[in-house]
C-alpha cells in the first residue's frame, strides 16, 4: 500500500512537474483526459450540434484525490480536492490538513476564418495546502489551422503564461509555462493527431500520440498514449499501457455524455465521466 501511494505522488511530480498549480496542467473534462490534453485531437465533437451551454465533469484519480469542473457558457471552474492529509512520524500522527485548489476561466473559442481557428483563455488560481496558500493570474493562447486540400491541421499553444499574485511563502514560484505543437490528418471516420508538449521550468518534452473513430453517428471512441508514465513501468507492468488512456463519446436525447480513463501505472486508473446539454 506504501509502494503504490509512492507511485501516485511519483506520477503526479512527472506529469506536473511543479509541486504547485498542479490544476491548471490536470485535464478539466473526459476529452482531455482520454487524449492525453491533446490539441491535435479535442474538438467539441456532437456539443455543437446541441449548442451545449452547460457541462459538469467528474475525474476521480487513485489515493480518493477528484476533480470536479463545471462550465456554463464561457466560465469555467474546476475544484481540485486532495482529501484528507496527514503528517506521520513513526506512524504516529502529527495533524491533519485539506489540500485543494481552484481554478476559475474565461473562454475564449474565435474562428478567424474557415481555416484557421483561435482559442484564449485567462483564469485566476487559488491554492490551500495546510496553512498556506497562493493566488496566480494565468492566460493560454491555441491557434489553428486546417488544410482542407491535404486533410491536415496543425496547431499552436502556449499554456500556463501569468503571474503569482500571492506566494505560499518568500520562496519564488514560477507558472509552469508550456509550448505546445500539434498535427492532425483526417481519414474518413479517422482522425490521427501527434503532439509535442515541452515544460519550460523542466525541460521536459512529452509527446502524445491520439486517435480519434466515427463508429456510428453520434458516436465516437478515443485512444492515445503519451510517454510520461514510462518511467514508473516495472517488471509486473507492460511499458505500453502506462499512459495508455481511452474513452467513449456519445449523444442520448439532446445530451452528450463522455465516459474514458487514463492508465497511471502502478497507481492505478484515473477515471472521468463528463455531461453537455442545454441548460437555457
């Protein structure tokens, strides 16, 4: 049980890579967890022809840590909760401490023309642990561009630019500022996408592979794997399906639900389940 908590916080300091803000790089609904935070791949899918203006996410990881996110019309929040903490020594408890952090967004998704498309969003972080906390401004800016001619996309990101407003304590903390590249080819019914996503404050490059199938109408399931999770594969474990994610996204009476999961390792699964529909 020792081992597998170890594992659970191992992955989250290699996927986040900062100790701090883990929010604003977690996935805030089922699409971007199942493709990994993809950019090549996430689209809004059926929520289009719904005209979806309301969405509600649940993401449960290992060790009981949740995300919860809900989103009407262009303001997002999402509601990082790690439980129940306490401080040990020699199995003796110490105390006991929350943990959570907050993130509120607003959404900006533009099309400059046929071709070419702009997402933008800035939001204010709020982070508890124990007695501290922090306050963070923080922007991210998506460009698209679709070549109709060769079934290809390419896209742009920068994420996670901003300012901390409030620091935990006088030690400097720094966003984890990310730059994002993406290709997308379109099959019929198929879509592969292909990311590299490189952290700033780390050096840390991840790639992200996706595939995205039409099955029937309404009906879509998406696979990816990326390369993040590699590092906590051992002997009992297949390298493969560590970062190995996937799920389903389907429409029932008006209502577009998406269901996935994401393969952490030794940890075990994280899982996600996300509701659009019209509120008004």
């Amino acid at each position: 049980m020792i081992s597998k908590y170890i594992y659970i916080i191992i992955i989250f300091n290699i996927i986040i890579s900062q100790a701090q803000y883990q929010i604003i790089q977690l996935p805030n609904n089922t699409l971007e967890l199942v493709s990994n935070n993809s950019i090549s791949i996430i689209e809004n899918f059926n929520t289009n022809k719904l005209s979806s203006n309301f969405s509600t996410t649940l993401i449960n990881y290992p060790a009981n840590i949740n995300l919860f996110n809900v989103k009407i019309n262009q303001f997002s929040l999402s509601i990082l909760n790690y439980g129940i903490l306490e401080d040990k020594f020699n199995n003796e408890s110490l105390k006991t401490f929350t943990a959570n952090e907050y993130y509120l967004q607003y959404l900006i998704n533009k099309k400059i023309s046929n071709n070419i498309s702009l997402y933008y969003s800035i939001g204010t972080i709020y982070s508890q642990i124990y007695n501290y906390n922090s306050i963070a401004l923080t922007s991210s800016l998506k460009i698209n561009k679709y070549f109709k001619k060769n079934n290809l996309s390419i896209s742009f990101a920068v994420n996670n630019v901003g300012v901390v407003l409030k620091k935990y304590r006088a030690a400097n903390v720094n966003l984890p500022i990310e730059y994002q590249l993406a290709f997308g080819y379109y099959l019929k019914n198929t879509k592969i996408g292909y990311d590299v996503l490189y952290n700033y404050q780390d050096y840390n490059i991840l790639h992200i592979l996706s595939l995205k199938l039409n099955i029937i109408k309404d009906i879509n399931i998406i696979l990816s794997n990326t390369n993040s999770s590699k590092k906590l594969s051992n002997e009992n474990n297949l390298n493969y399906l560590s970062g190995f994610s996937g799920g389903i996204n389907f429409t029932i009476n008006n209502t577009n639900i998406n269901v996935g999961f994401l393969n952490l390792g030794p940890a075990g699964l994280a899982t996600s389940i996300t509701i659009n529909y019209k509120l008004f």
